[in-house]
C-alpha cells in the first residue's frame, strides 16, 4: 500500500472541541476524531492541535480553517509536523530505514495513538519558538546586568513571568505532554506504539530541555525583579531618612528663633 501523509498544526493555545460542518459524525469525542470523504482521520485536541492522517489536501486546508475558527489566540502561521506512516501487516511497527513510521493496519485507535503524538510534537514546536523569544527579550536585561545598570521596569519583568507562566500552564495543564493518551491504557499494542513515536519525535526529551529553560528564565527574572524592588526600597528608605532629616531642621530652626 501507498504511504499516507500524517499532518499536526499547532493552531492556538487551545480548541474548543465540537462537532464541524461538512464532516461525518465523529467516532470519538474524546479526542474528536473524524473520518475523511475518503478515508483517513481528522482528530482535534483542547490544547490547540488538530492532525490529519491519509486526507485530501482540500480536506486538511478545510480542517486547518474550521479549527483555527475554534481556536483560542489563533496562530497566523500554525507549526507543521509532519510524518509518513506505511502501511505494512506484514512488519514491525516502528520507523523503518527510510525514515518512514510503519503501522500494521490504520485503525482508528491507531490513527488517534499517531495524532496525539504528532500534535503534541506540532505544540512542543510550538512553545519552543515562544521560549526562544522569551530568552531573546531577556538577553538585554542580562547584558544590562553585567553593565552595573538596569532601565527596564518591572512592568517588562512581569510580562516575561506571565510569559513563562502562560507556557508552563499549557504544558502541564492542557497538553500534558508527558501523559499518554488514555487509549493505550487498556491495549498493549498501542502503548508499545505509542512509545516509539513519542521516543521518534523525543517528546519527553524535549520537554524536559523547554521546563529547564523554562525554569531558568523563571529565576533569573525573579533575581532581576527582586533586584530592583530593592533599590526601590533602598530609594524609599533615604527619601524617609531625608524627611526625619527636614523635620529636624525645622523642629531646630522653630527653638532657634522661638527664643
């Protein structure tokens, strides 16, 4: 059998999951997976990722736009993985030397174990392209560190923390890259492929690089605002000093001429 495309795009920071036009009724909500004209799937996540395995290129370009329709902060140029999965009863599932991943027959369990994996890899991309952007926007702050001077206020500081917050909810919370789909719970089989795609597209791997990043940014924003909430304590305490200093002066002016 021909190979068959698989598609993930990363189309915002999360869906709002529920039946689309011009498509058949689902086989499962939970994710929402749909069947092509044709043959193949669709499958939609709540954290902002829809796949398309085996579909016309009218059918993803349908799919892309009604999920980007349902999409919260919609992305204007969704993040694309891609795959190419043979069709093979008759092989172990797996990547094979073409760099081809290899399934035994494309069952909707199967479609479902291939799209989680592929989606979550199309939002790692995704939230990576956002942390290279964060630690962009913190490299001046660090050069202005090693100067001896600091111009950014805290409102800068406070967005970059929301920023890191923002991904690391996402993360954990929606997309949970970490946790495997409950389908491959009660099948071996599926937990076994499940294995190999996410070790194929290093999902834990990179998770782990983007919280250490993550983590770091965290703190290093942290020791800059705590830097400058203390110089304006510091600011605070001579201005108090310089006011008990006036109200010497004139508590002592006032006995002088008193007198």
């Amino acid at each position: 059998m021909n190979p068959v495309r698989a598609k993930a795009w990363s189309v915002g920071s999360r869906l709002t999951i529920r039946e689309l036009a011009g498509w058949p009724a689902p086989l499962s909500t939970t994710p929402l997976t749909l069947v092509g004209r044709e043959g193949g799937f669709a499958v939609l996540f709540r954290f902002g990722a829809v796949c398309a395995i085996g579909l016309k290129k009218a059918e993803e370009d349908l799919l892309t736009g009604q999920a980007t329709e349902l999409a919260a902060e919609p992305r204007k140029a969704p993040i694309c993985e891609e795959v190419e999965i043979l069709i093979a009863a008759d092989r172990e599932e797996g990547i094979d030397a073409a760099g081809r991943f290899t399934v035994r027959e494309l069952s909707p369990g199967r479609a479902q174990v291939i799209a989680c994996a592929l989606a979550k890899s199309a939002v790692l991309s995704d939230y990576e392209g956002e942390v290279a952007t964060v630690f962009e926007r913190i490299e001046p702050f660090a050069k202005e560190l090693r100067a001896g001077r600091s111009r950014h206020g805290g409102k800068m500081i406070l967005r970059e923390m929301g920023d890191v917050l923002l991904i690391q909810s996402r993360m954990v919370g929606r997309a949970e890259i970490s946790e495997k789909p409950d389908i491959t719970w009660d099948d071996p089989e599926l937990d076994r492929l499940y294995d190999k795609l996410a070790m194929e597209f290093e999902l834990r791997d990179r998770e782990a690089a983007l919280t250490r990043k993550l983590d770091l940014i965290s703190r290093s924003a942290n020791a800059y605002y705590d830097l400058m909430m203390g110089k304006r304590t510091l600011r605070v305490e001579w201005y108090i000093v310089f006011l008990i200093l006036v109200e010497i002066v004139l508590l002592l002016y006032e006995m002088v001429f008193q007198r």
